[in-house]
C-alpha cells in the first residue's frame, strides 16, 4: 500500500517527536483520521469533547512540557471551533501547531457543505505562519516551517490540508524548479545576549539603586537561580506577574507574591516605594501597580524586542535570553552593604502571609473560598502541578497558594478566558504523566467546560504514571468574578438571571463516572478532604460548597471601587449584608495585629 499524505503527515509528527495529538474527529479530515489507524496510533489521537478543547488541551501540553502542542480539526465548525484555545496560545506565547482539514479541492469556491474561507479565518491567530497545502510536494517544508516557527515565534500556527489531498499518494520535495525542500526535523536554540555597553549601563542603574524591585514573569523561568542571585546583591524584593507565578517559590522570604488586581500587599508596597525597577521576562499591562512615572529608574530584559518600554517608561532596554543576560550582567553587579529595604520587605511578606492565613480562617457560609487553597497549600506534594481557571477562585489561586518545590502553575494569563482548567490539566498530564496535576475550577467554568472533559480524563488516567489529577470545584452558584466586578466597577446590585448558576451535584456527577468525589459542606472536613483526593488511586474531583460573598479585594482598593460596591449594595443587592458583613471581617485582618 502507497503511502499517502495523511500517512507521511503523521511520520513527519513523530519524526519531530510529536507523541500526541489534541483532536476531534470529522469529514473534513478523515484521511489523517484513517491514517492514525494504519500507523497504530502513533502519535496518539488524544480524543478532546470539543475542538476549543483540544486546543486548550494542546496548550497546556506546551506550557509544561516546553515543546511543541499539536490540535487538530475538521474543516468548517470544528476550525472554527479552535479559535479560542488558539487565541490563548498566541496571547500567552505558546508554541502550538493547529493542523486543520478543508473541503476538497475541486469544491472550493462552490458554497460547498461546512466550506468556509479558513485563511481569512486563521490569519490573525497564525499571524506568524499559516498556510494551505495544495500538493503534496509542500507538506513537509509547510509542516517543518510551522513547527519550527511556533518554536521559535512561541506562537501558534496552522497548517490546512484539504480533504481530497490526505487520500492521496505522497510524492516528496523534487530538487528542482519551483520545489521547496526542508531539513530534517530539529530546532536550534540561540542564546541571545545584549552588547555588553547596554549591560554596563544597566549595571550602573542597579548598582546606584537603593530600592531595588524585580518584577519576572514567565520568561524568567529559565532563569531562577540567576534571578535568585541579582535579588542578593541587590537586596531587592521579587514580585512576580500570574504567568511566573511559579519561577520562584514563596518560601524565599524577599519573594512578594503576585502583582496586580489578583496581587498581594506586599507587591504593591514594594513597587510604589522603590526607586528602581527590574523587569525581566514579562509584560505585565496593569501599569498602575508599577512605580509611578518618573519615581523609579527602570531596566527590562526580554527575548522579543518588540515587546520591551510597553508598560513602563524603561531606562534601558536589554533585549535577550533571560538566562544569558543575567548572566552576563551578575558579574558588573555589586553587593548591596546595607540591607534595610531587604529587610523591610521581609518582614512585609512575613507579615502578609499571617494575614493570609487569617483571611482564610474567617468564617463563612459555609466554606470561605480561601481557606480552600490554604488548605491545599499546607498539604500539596512539592511536585505538583496546578491549573487555575478564570473567576474569583482565581484571586485565590494568586494569593494563597504558595509555591514550593518543583511546584509548577499556569492559567490563561493574557485572554483571562472561562474555561480552559480542565484542559490544561489534562495536557500537564501528558505532559508530566508521574506528577500529581490540580485544577482549580469555578462552578461557572466547571459548567461551560469542565464537565464533559472529566470523561476524557476518564478515558486517558490509566495511561499516567500518577494517576492523580485532582479536580477542585468552588461551588458557589454564582459566576463571582462578574458579579464582584459589576458592584465595584459598575456600581450595580447583582443580576440575578446573568449571575445566578443551576444548581448541580459535580461530586455526585463526577462519582458516576468511577472518580474519587468528595463533597464539603462544614468547613472542618476541607483538610480531610484535601488529603483524601491527594492520596487517591484515580483521578478525583472536590466540590466544595463556598461562599459568594467573601470579597476579592485587591492589595489596594481605591476610593473609587469602595464606593461603587457600596452604592451597588444600597440598589438593592439581595445579598447586601451578608456581602458587607464578610468584606469588613477579611479586610479587618489586615489591620489586626498578627499572633
């Protein structure tokens, strides 16, 4: 039997090291579909429920495994359908590869069935490489060109194959006129480092400064013991945006925590007190958590130039590796004598996680949303994984959760899309299928589209080493995060039929499909509980009944934002008490005394 397209497609994937691939199946292309059964199913078809999904999927793969994350779908609903998880990739910098199916050749342009114009549809999301494979000359320089791009870009890129094409015998590249050839699959990794005259001028910065501040995001990941050194010369506190939550763990007393409107106190006082500011590896846009213009001399390291003096009036621009570059900068740094800013930030985050914990004691009705991610934070192995969603559980994920160990963390950081927790958990797990993996899920995104993928988790879990994945659900029957925004930046009462959820038993849901489930109601059975599904011989799901109305009031609350919640609660709110009762007890433990 010849080999077709479909056929070396999927020798080409493997040959690339490509172990699986996110799909779901459909006509536009069931000659790949055909394909993965002649090759044994090598790479995998990772069988998603819903093609958002499978992209989602795809980039969870790549944001822990630091390869490449390969999704697929048919031509029509299914390519437009991956759009989302698509626009995830692209606006967090992962690298993700989108193999799409289109309608046969001879029926293009005739209105046929699911026909639809996918290069005008996928030219802003594979801005940087898209293209249509027409003959089947160009499909390995075309697929080689995507990966090799969404490496090296940290982007996604998509590649169409009409239908009619994947049937079809493969003939290679010719040397000739008009034929494109490529080089075996293999991706070099340049290490990228600025004149050393730019390096000096930063060092001088660094080394005049008395109060200095880093802020890293997840382009320092390759870089923490580096970051781990300069902080010691120069006395400096590191805060860190969402997407490098987990370069450095918080159990370094200098390391603030998060920054921004799902940020810690501490953050916030170090960078409106410091004089200078290190940025390495992250784009953070919230500019009002930054020192105030003109405040502080400020110096940014990062690998794309394009994205460097975007957020804050930078004095110098070093663009490279972080890695490299800070390397190449330690030794032009000196040792900061006196220690007092380190000290005083210190006692700041030493101060803050007292209060942390404070906070999540505070009663509740009936479990604070708190005190769930402090109880896990007390009891997760220091090699797990967590995947955090979109809504207010999310503020809990960013301030609660300490990161300790080879702990490693991510959420949709840039698209701040619902939904792709579950996913994402499930792409850590063929990523790093020997690690315990926890998805923190709201009950609005576990209902839009955690739900159906706990079948997939079903169908994949006996192909992990660790079988535990851990699902958490913060059911509260309220889609928080907007009703917390509609009162503080709106100034308008809670709407009952946008917010208000249908009530549902996950746990129970969850059991019926051979999961480990726990429901928690009283707050005492949140510790037992959280040891019971992190000790779990298969995947489990916790459904924990929270509290709406605990609060999640930013590091600094303006006037403003006060005073619209309050305004919101005379309107009319049905849960006006309750809500201002539970915001005065959490932000009094801020202001007590810590034992």
């Amino acid at each position: 039997m010849s080999e077709t397209v479909g056929d070396h497609l999927l020798k080409r994937l493997r040959e690339w090291g490509v172990e699986q691939v996110f799909a779901y199946p459909g006509d536009g292309i069931n000659g790949i579909v055909a394909a993965f059964g002649k090759a044994d199913n090598e790479p995998r078809f990772v069988q998603a429920r819903h093609e958002e999904m499978a992209a989602f999927e795809a980039v969870g793969y790549a944001k822990f495994s630091g390869h490449v994350g390969v999704c697929m779908a048919t031509s029509g609903p299914g390519a437009i359908h991956l759009l989302n998880g698509l626009y995830d990739a692209k606006l967090d910098h992962v690298p993700v590869v989108a193999i799409v199916g289109q309608t046969a050749r001879s029926a293009m342009g005739g209105s046929y069935q699911q026909e639809v114009d996918l290069q005008p549809l996928f030219k802003d999301v594979a801005s940087e490489y898209l293209v249509e494979v027409n003959v089947a000359e160009q499909l390995p320089n075309a697929l080689d060109r995507a990966i090799r791009t969404a490496l090296a870009k940290r982007a996604p890129t998509a590649v169409i194959i009409p239908n009619d094409l994947q049937e079809e015998p493969y003939s290679p590249p010719k040397h000739a006129f008009k034929h494109v050839p490529s080089s075996p699959p293999g991706f070099p990794h340049p290490v990228v480092i600025p004149p050393e005259d730019e390096l000096g001028r930063a060092a001088d910065i660094l080394n005049e400064g008395e109060k200095v501040a880093i802020l890293i995001g997840q382009g320092a990941r390759n870089a923490a013991a580096e970051v781990r050194e300069i902080a010691e010369l120069t006395g400096a506190g590191v805060a860190k945006a969402l997407l490098g939550k987990d370069v450095l763990p918080d159990d370094l007393p200098y390391v603030t925590g998060s920054i921004g409107l799902l940020g810690t106190r501490p953050s916030y006082e170090m960078m409106q007190d410091c004089d200078t500011l290190l940025i390495v590896g992250s784009n953070f846009p919230y500019s009002q958590f930054l020192p105030e213009y003109g405040k502080a001399r400020a110096i940014q390291i990062d690998i794309d130039g394009s994205m460097i003096g975007m957020r804050y009036p930078t004095e110098v621009n070093l663009v490279g590796e972080a890695k490299g570059t800070l390397r190449a900068l330690l030794p032009m740094v000196r040792r900061k004598a006196d220690r007092a800013w380190r000290e005083k930030i210190e006692k700041n985050v030493a101060s803050w996680w007292e209060t942390v914990e404070q906070q999540a004691m505070v009663e509740a009705d009936p479990v604070n949303p708190m005190r769930v991610v402090h109880e896990l934070s007390q009891r997760i192995p220091e090699n797990a994984i967590v995947t955090a969603d979109s809504g207010s559980s999310t503020n809990w994920y960013a301030r609660n959760l300490r990161m300790r160990g080879r702990m490693r963390g991510t959420l949709s950081g840039t698209l701040a899309t619902m939904g792709p927790g579950v996913p994402y958990a499930i792409g850590a797990k063929f990523a790093c299928p020997d690690r315990p993996v926890i998805a923190l899920e709201g009950d609005g995104a576990m209902q839009m589209n955690g739900m159906a993928e706990l079948l997939t988790i079903q169908r994949y879990h006996h192909l992990w080493a660790d079988p535990r994945l851990v699902v958490c659900v913060f059911h509260n029957n309220d889609l928080n995060q907007v009703t917390w925004e509609l009162r503080a930046m709106g100034g308008a009462p809670k709407f009952e039929e946008s917010q208000s959820l249908p009530e549902f038993s996950y746990a129970e849901f969850a059991r019926s499909l051979g999961f480990e489930a726990v429901a928690v109601d009283p707050p005492d059975q949140l510790g037992p509980a959280w040891d019971r599904v992190l000790s779990a011989d298969r995947p489990a799901l916790l459904d924990v009944r929270c509290d709406p109305e605990v609060p999640p009031i930013p590091p600094h609350a303006t006037f403003e934002q006060i005073k619209s919640t309050t305004e919101a609660m005379l309107k009319g709110d049905r849960d006006a008490w309750h809500v201002l009762v539970e915001g005065l007890k959490t932000k009094a433990q801020e202001l007590l005394p810590n034992r």
